[in-house]
C-alpha cells in the first residue's frame, strides 16, 4: 500500500487548533462535563449566502476544510473523503422536532436537506466543484479511519491527492440526553485519565481535515504509513499481537516508536483494554494522550492524527501530552492507539517525512 | 492488484419478498410491492403509497430469533438480508479467510428515535435510542449476527450509498485488504424520511411512472439487501460458485446543486463512462441498464440526458424497477445490484412498470414488459442528494 504526505492541516477543536502556530499552550479547560468546539469566525471562510444556511457541522467541515487547502497551497484534490459519526445531527433534530412539534405539518425542506450525512463532503465538492470522488463513512469510532484507508487506496490507484476530514457536532438537547442517560462525567484534572476508576466521558465535537498527497511537497509535514481497524478485539493480548503484525508490516517494532498517542477516554469501562497496553507500551516507547483536550467523540482520532502531525512537525511532546515524565529524544514514528467505546480500535502510524 | 472480483451470495427483504426467490417471482410476475401504508405511523397513511416490507417488527424479530429491545427495523431487515447472502454463498465466516462488513445507511436508527425523541427529555425508558441511532448500529449488528468478521465500515452517500459500499468492497479485496466481504446496504421507512420527501414535494401520490413523460415523483420503499463478493483467490480456495463478476465501477460527483441533478447528468454521464471504461467494454456491448430511474421530473431527465450521452442513438434495454419496490434509498443499489445478477441468471429483464409515454426529446422507451433475452453485462445506476453518482456493471461469468 502506498503511503500518504500530510501536506496541509486544518482543525477546529476545543483548544486553540485554529491557530496553526498553536502548540498545546494555553490549554483551555472544558466546560464542565463535556467540551464545545472553538469555532472561528467563518466569514473568512464561507461566502455569507453560503453561511446562512449552513448548520454547525457545514460550517466547521468547510472551514476546516480551507484552512487545510490554504496550508497545503492547493485549489483542487482528486478526491474528498469525510468521516463522521452522527453527521449533521442539529439539521436532523431540527427537521425531526418541527416534524414532531407540528404533527407533520407546515415542514421546510432546507434542515432535511442538510441532515444528509454526505452534506458536508458534497457542500466541499460544490465549493471547490470537484467532480471527482467523493465517499462519506459514517461508522461510529471507525468513520475517520476509513477516509484515512480508503485515501491510502486511491493513492495505490492513481490518485495524487486528496482531502479527507472527520466531522462531529452536539447539541444542546443531544448533551442533555446523553447527561441523562449517565453518559457523562465532570472533567477533574486531579485524576489521570489513565486511573479513572468511574464511568463517564467528556462528549466533545470537531472537525478536523488533512490535505493528503502521494508525493512530497514542500509543504509536507509528516507521512501516514498506515491505519487498520480493529473491530470488538477480545483482549489487550489480541490488541498487542496485531500491533506487532502492523507494525512489523511497515518494517517496525515498538520500541522504535518515538511516541504513542493513547485514545483513553477516561471511562473506565471503555479504558479496560487500554489500561492494559499501557505497562506494555511503556516498557518500550513513551505513552501520550489527547482526549482530555479533545474531548470524545466519534471522529476524536482525526484530533489525535491532527496532534501526531505537530509532534513531528515540533520535534517535541508537550508535557500536556505526557503520561509520565519521559521524554523522546526525538519524534520520527508517532503511533496512535485509538478506541471508541471499548468497540472499535484503531492504529495509525505517522512518521517523519 | 488486478484480481477478479465475484458476486457469490445475495440476499434481499423488500416490499416485494422476503428473500431472492419471492424477489425473483414477484419481478417476473410484474407484482408491485408498492400500495397502501400499514406499519409506518404517519399522517399521510392514507394519502400516500409506500413500499414496506410486509413484516411487523415482532415477525421480523421472530425471523432472526433475537427479541432484544435494542433491535430496531432497519437491525432486523439488515441482519436478514446479509445472512440470507451468506448462506446462498456458502462461506463460513470462521474459515480463517478475512471477511468485511460493508454497509450502508441513510436513515440508521431514525425510525426508532422518533417514536421516542420527545419522551426522551422527560422518561428514562427509551434512552438506548440514543444508542442505536447512529448509521454504524445495524452494521454491527450484522457482523455480531453473522461472527468471526474481521473488519466493518458503513457508508453514507445518500440515494448512492450501497453501490459505494459494493465498489469499496471491491477494492479493499484488490488493494489485499480483505478477502472477501458481505456488501450492501439497509434503509427502513421512516416518518422522518417520509416528511422529508414531501417537503422536497417529489413524492408521487399513485404509483411511480418512471421514465414517462407524466412521471409526478417517487414512491418510498424500504429494503436490505447484501451480496456476498469474492476476490477469485478466496473463491479458488473454497471451489465456490460465481454468480457473476463485478467488471466496473465509477464513482463521481455532480457538483451542481446539493439536491437536485444537473439538467445535462454531467456526474451520471461520468460515472458511467469511467464505469464502461474500467470494464474494458463498449456501450455497445451492455445488454441491459437496471436504471436510477426514481420518477422524479428532474432524476429521469438528468439521467436519460446522461444515457443519450454515452449511448447516442443505441441505448441498450433499459428498465428502473423502483415501481416494484419503490425508491430504497441507501439500499437502492444493493438490491438493484441483486436484480441484475438475477437478470444475468436468468438471462431476463425486468419491466418498468407504470410507463406509457415517452420524455419529450428524449425518446427513450424502457421495457415494459418481461423479456426473455440473453443477459451478459448490466449497468446499474446509483445517484442521490449531494451530488454523488455511481455506476457499477456486472457480467455473466463465462462457463
């Protein structure tokens, strides 16, 4: 399988991610049990007609979207590849309260139209008229990693570039239900994520996007040798013994790992397996995190890649990151373990280019 | 890199059967599946047609043997249909081979959220809807129904989404990443799909007349169906048997309007000409086009345009079988991908019902009625919201 260069990024988050000279400092604490995405200001990024009528998910896609175009220099890509788990989930509640509301009746087509999973990949293609490829995943801890495979594919099949995202957006009454069902916890910065011995998470939203070639440009910052997907893996062992399979397939051990970025949730339920690998992992490479500044979501491990690239790109893991008080002498292998619910389980390795 | 892809299994639950055998029957019996609205509450019941499948929720627990609440109808039909390709296969999914979960979805878990969404602020009892609404829900179901899956995704491309879930397949077993997957896609009725269409006012209150001048929009249906695709290394391994093989796919983008088509099909007529030419055939050499073909003013026409484009003057037999089962959505390409095979089985097209007068212009006059002809390569047409457009063709598999 060909590899990919990461030659633009672009990635609204709860942090200062807009700002591509942000590294991890300030680090903005979350609002309590759950985490709201820094928009920016979207004028500079959406015509206003456009704006208008765009949902919150619309608006962080596309935004995210140009700021990754804008970093890679690039006004066309061969292909457009979002990823998102609920999707555009304020245009479906939206249409399916006044649907309720009004006993279906005196119902607006536009929120419909745009609860559409595909409607921010298609509204980026409209956009950029792109006429080419265009694929929306929309398989819960599973949705981003698929645009990353899937982009690794056309790259083996002649592609030469191509933009993938993952998107995720909340509501207000989406929080408040997810509250309800006991699906929260309240951030508390005194217990490492690693220890959580409650249930809970910090549902957070995102949209981050990558402008993906097959060549090396100037712009590029880090390569992605490969993602795999594990699907309800039975133990951390089962775990441990496909890494080493990954990695031996891209000719590495973990112990040339610099860092390996760990998806821990701070659920402990979710967690089991991770806590697991952790000893493992230390014995050989230096463990990390991310989701205590991303929050969880569906597309957080767009984030995590999104944090991979700046680590090498840096040269340096901000203490933030750390799990203990190791350091890598330097970043050329960055792994990402991520998991979704204690379901779906990911690998991603970034190198240097 | 270039190995061959088969279709091996197929399985289908649709207004008009249960399975392929009453699928197959009600096509060459020019049976509709669409008709009066029973198991979806709406307050349209009475005013529009719908293609359900003619199961209540507790027959089609019954059928997959799991009462567990978390089911929802769209879960059921999908673990139905993917089973019932499975078994016509006749791969064993703990045989060591790599095995795929590919769906697809456009309205997920919506049918059971909406029963419950407004409840939900105030009672506790329904709050697993919250788990269940999401697209990935039935696909996992699936691969925890059928065991020993080793990889699943789901896609969401609208109107088009299963013929993308059927090509990614495809090329997950070239690119050596599977050895062969179970593909398809799964769309239950929904008040909340239902509603939508009727704002976009392109439902039409009789049935669909695809393709005819007249034509005053679709009719909803709801479906699952899989097909089980092998790359030729697994099916050697096992001596299975080839339904036919998958020669070419496109997938493209309109990039005019986020609902509507272009009135020149420009995405259509890409796809299927990038589609033609993976396949290495002709638009001479394609017996039979199973169509997009929704009934809608502006589907048909974008889609004839694009058809006059690429086949000029000899456009090959053509049909849209939507008035069999009404308009699937997410699972449109899947079972009109399982029509095709059947179609190549059985060297016989299946008519378009409703029609009697051509498009002004355009002149194209699909099958009305079943012929019997040899069938070697189908074209098969996905578009939807968004822009996205897909073309897959399928071929006999020489003896």
């Amino acid at each position: 399988m060909a590899k990919a260069y990461i030659n633009g990024t672009g990635c609204i988050s709860p942090q200062d991610s807009i700002n591509s000279q942000w590294f991890f400092d300030p680090v903005t604490p979350p609002s309590g049990d759950y985490y709201n995405a820094k928009e920016p200001s979207y004028k500079e990024f959406i015509a206003p007609n456009l704006l208008r009528r765009m949902g919150r998910a619309i608006k962080m896609g596309v935004a995210g979207a140009n700021l990754a175009l804008q970093q890679a220099g690039a006004t066309k890509v061969d292909a457009i590849i979002t990823g998102t788990g609920l999707g555009c989930f304020e245009d479906s509640e939206r249409f399916l309260l006044a649907m309720l509301n009004n006993n279906e009746q005196f119902l607006t087509p536009t929120s419909f139209i745009q609860s559409t999973h595909n409607t921010v990949g298609s509204q980026i293609a409209l956009i950029m008229k792109c006429h080419d490829y265009n694929f929306t995943y929309v398989h819960r801890g599973f949705s981003f990693e698929s645009t990353l495979q899937d982009a690794l594919m056309l790259f083996s099949e002649g592609k030469e570039s191509v933009l993938v995202g993952g998107i995720e957006e909340h509501t207000p009454n989406f929080v408040e239900l997810n509250r309800r069902a006991h699906k929260f916890k309240t951030y508390d910065p005194a217990i490492p994520f690693w220890k959580s011995t409650t249930p809970g998470i910090q549902m957070s939203e995102g949209a981050a996007f990558f402008v993906l070639g097959k060549h090396k440009t100037e712009r590029s910052m880090a390569t992605i040798e490969g993602v795999q997907t594990l699907y309800k893996p039975k133990s951390s062992d089962v775990i441990l013994k496909k890494l080493s399979a990954f990695l031996d397939s891209h000719g590495l051990s973990l112990a040339q790992i610099d860092v390996c970025l760990m998806g821990f949730s701070s659920d402990v339920n979710f967690d089991v397996h991770l806590k697991e690998l952790l000893p493992e992992i230390e014995k050989e490479t230096v463990a990390a995190h991310f989701k205590h500044l991303s929050g969880e979501y569906h597309t957080a491990s767009a984030f995590a890649l999104w944090t991979a690239t700046k680590l090498i790109e840096k040269q340096e893991l901000p203490e933030v990151l750390a799990i203990s008080d190791r350091k890598p002498s330097q970043i050329r292998h960055v792994l990402i373990i991520n998991q979704y619910l204690g379901i779906n389980y990911s690998f991603t390795l970034v190198s240097k280019c | 890199m270039s190995q061959r892809i088969y279709i091996t299994g197929l399985g289908v639950i649709s207004a008009i059967g249960n399975n392929v055998p009453e699928t197959l029957a009600s096509l060459t019996q020019s049976k509709t599946g669409i008709g009066k609205i029973h198991h979806l509450t709406t307050r349209y019941k009475d005013e529009f047609l719908a293609g359900e499948i003619k199961l209540s929720n507790e027959q089609l627990a019954d059928l997959v043997n799991d009462h567990n609440p978390d089911l929802n109808r769209n879960s059921y039909i999908a673990m139905l249909a993917a089973k019932e390709a499975v078994q016509n296969s006749g791969i064993d999914t703990a045989d060591g081979l790599r095995t795929g979960v590919i769906s697809s979805t456009t309205v997920a878990g919506m049918g059971k959220t909406e029963l419950y969404y407004k409840e939900l602020f105030e009672k506790d009892d329904h709050l697993s809807v919250l788990d269940t609404h999401d697209c990935g829900d039935s696909t996992e179901r699936i691969a925890d129904f059928l065991g020993n899956v080793d990889y699943v995704t789901t896609i969401s491309t609208a109107c088009s989404s299963a013929a993308n879930a059927i090509m990614l397949g495809c090329r997950m077993i070239k690119n050596g990443l599977l050895d062969r997957a179970v593909v398809g896609g799964v769309d239950a009725l929904s008040k909340f799909t239902f509603n939508g269409f009727n704002t976009l006012m392109i439902l039409d209150k009789e049935w669909s007349k695809p393709f005819d001048e007249n034509r005053k929009g679709l009719n909803l249906g709801e479906a699952a169906a899989f097909l089980v695709i092998e790359g030729e290394e697994a099916l050697k391994k096992r001596n299975g048997k080839a339904l036919a093989e998958i020669v070419g796919y496109a997938n493209t983008n309109d990039a005019y309007h986020q609902t509507a088509s272009s009135p020149e099909g420009y995405g259509a007529q890409m796809a299927i000409e990038q589609a033609l030419q993976m396949s290495g055939l002709k638009p001479g050499d394609i017996d039979y086009i199973n169509m997009h073909g929704t009934g809608t003013p502006n589907n048909d026409l974008s889609e004839g345009t694009a058809t006059r484009a690429v086949f000029g003057d000899k456009v090959p037999r053509f049909s849209s079988t939507k008035a069999f089962t009404g308009h699937t959505l997410a699972a449109a390409a899947a079972i009109e991908a399982v029509i095709s095979v059947l179609s190549i089985q059985n060297d016989m097209i299946f008519p378009n019902l409703n029609f009697t007068t051509p498009i002004a212009g355009l002149d194209l006059v699909p099958e009305t009625s079943l012929v019997k002809t040899p069938v070697n390569t189908v074209l098969s047409n996905s578009f939807g919201f968004g822009g996205n457009c897909s073309s897959l063709i399928f071929k006999k598999v020489s003896a």
